[in-house]
C-alpha cells in the first residue's frame, strides 16, 4: 500500500513539473489533498462519525482557519491563520468551486507572472482578503477558511491581463445554458454579486463575500500596478463557470 502511494505521488509530481503552470495544478492538488485527509471531507475514519466527527471538524477549522476575534487578542499565536486558512475548505461544494475556478483562471495568469511571482502574488494576496475581512468583523468567533481571497485575485489579475478573452458561462436565468462571454463582462459580473450579497450580509459572518471583494481588488490593482497599460495579452481562455461558493 505505502509502495503504491509513493508511486502514485511519484507521478503526480512529475506530471505537475511538465505542465506550463506548476504552481496552479500543485495548489489544486495540494488543497484537495488536504481536504481528503481533513475531518470535512468525512472520509477519514479516524476522525469518528457523528458528533465526534462535528467536533473534529470544529476543532480543525478553528486550529488551521481565521477566527478574527482571536487574531486580533492573540496576534501572535494566530498570525499565520490568515495563510493556513487558504489551504482548507469547509465542504465538497466548497473546495470544488474554488478549485475550478483556479484550474481556469490559474493557469494564464501563472504563466503570465511566472512560477515566483505567482506564488507571492497568491498567498500575500488571500492572506490580505482574509485579514481584511477579520478587520471588518473582528469580533466574530466564526471561523474563516478557504482559498476564495487568493483566487479572487487571481481572477482580478486575470481581468486586467487578459480583458477579451473569452469564457463559458452558465447562467441559471438562462436555463444553465452554457454562453461564450468576454472576461471583462464576466468577472466585472461576478464582482458586483459578490460586492450585492456581501451589502446584504448584515447580520455576521457567513460566506466571506468581503474577502472576494477584497481580493478581486487586490490582484486587479496588482495586475494594473505591476504590468501597467501596455501588457495586456488578447487570447481566448478555456471554458468556466460563472460563480462562487463561500470563502
């Protein structure tokens, strides 16, 4: 068995090495790893079932995730919250939305920036969208996970490197057809329901709709920034959905 994972992983890694965006695949592979072997995925058993399984699950999110009251009382003992909790997902739905959305939008914008910069550029970038979205709700005990803030900026950064190029859209008051957009509609679409929801989110943390935002400026501001008026790349992008599930 052990010989057998070691083969596998073995070739995981050199397919990940051959690809034109390493960091981008590692990442996906990395989070959905983590997740099989965490208590969300429920597919662990030596984290129980039932309610010792919801405990183990709690405890989890609370140990690796945000929890924006113990931030800011204990900064030094949870400081590198807001970077662990990129790398853990609350939920199948969860962990599967976000990662689409990085295997679509990943991919361009690494090779655009490079292996380094990208990797700086993801983690500084869902480290700030998380951090924000503590400073806005610093009182909660709610905890916070999930890699939405980097992949927001990465979809922010790709908005500003790539405006025309073209994704596939599912939208439900269509029917889910499945319709050929320009990046500069969808994801200025994408923001401004994550920008309405996040308006309506009153009454306490839910689904980080804030660390979107946050993060979607981010990498936009970082892209315009960094790379300025005369880098943008025309090209047509692979197919992606349209939307997000929680942080």
């Amino acid at each position: 068995m052990i010989s057998e994972w070691s083969t596998a992983a073995g070739r995981t890694l050199r397919a990940v090495r051959s690809t034109s965006a390493p960091l981008t695949y590692g990442l996906i592979a990395l989070c959905c790893l983590l997740f099989v072997l965490g208590p969300a995925s429920g597919l662990t058993p030596a984290y129980g079932s039932g309610d010792a399984l919801a405990a183990a699950q709690r405890a989890y999110f609370r140990h690796w995730g945000v929890v924006p009251a113990e931030l800011f009382h204990r900064p030094a003992r949870e400081a590198l919250t807001p970077a662990t909790a990129l790398f853990v997902h609350g939920s199948w739905v969860h962990l599967l939305g976000n990662m689409l959305f990085l295997f679509v939008f990943g991919a361009m914008t690494e090779e655009r920036m490079g292996r380094v910069e990208f990797t700086l550029f993801y983690t500084g970038c869902g480290y700030l969208a998380l951090l924000g979205y503590a400073v806005a709700n610093a009182g909660s005990e709610q905890s916070l996970v999930g890699a939405s803030g980097a992949i927001s900026a990465v979809l922010g950064a790709f908005l500003y490197l790539f405006p025309r190029a073209r994704v596939t859209s599912l939208l439900p008051f269509l029917l889910f057809l499945p319709l050929r957009f320009p990046a500069w509609v969808v994801l200025p679409f994408w923001a401004a329901v994550q920008w309405a929801a996040a308006e309506q989110a009153s009454d306490g943390p839910g689904v980080a709709y804030l660390a979107h935002l946050v993060g979607f400026g981010l990498g936009f501001l970082y892209a315009w920034v960094r790379y300025g008026r005369g880098t943008r790349v025309k090209c047509t992008a692979a197919p992606a959905p349209e939307g997000e599930n929680q942080p």
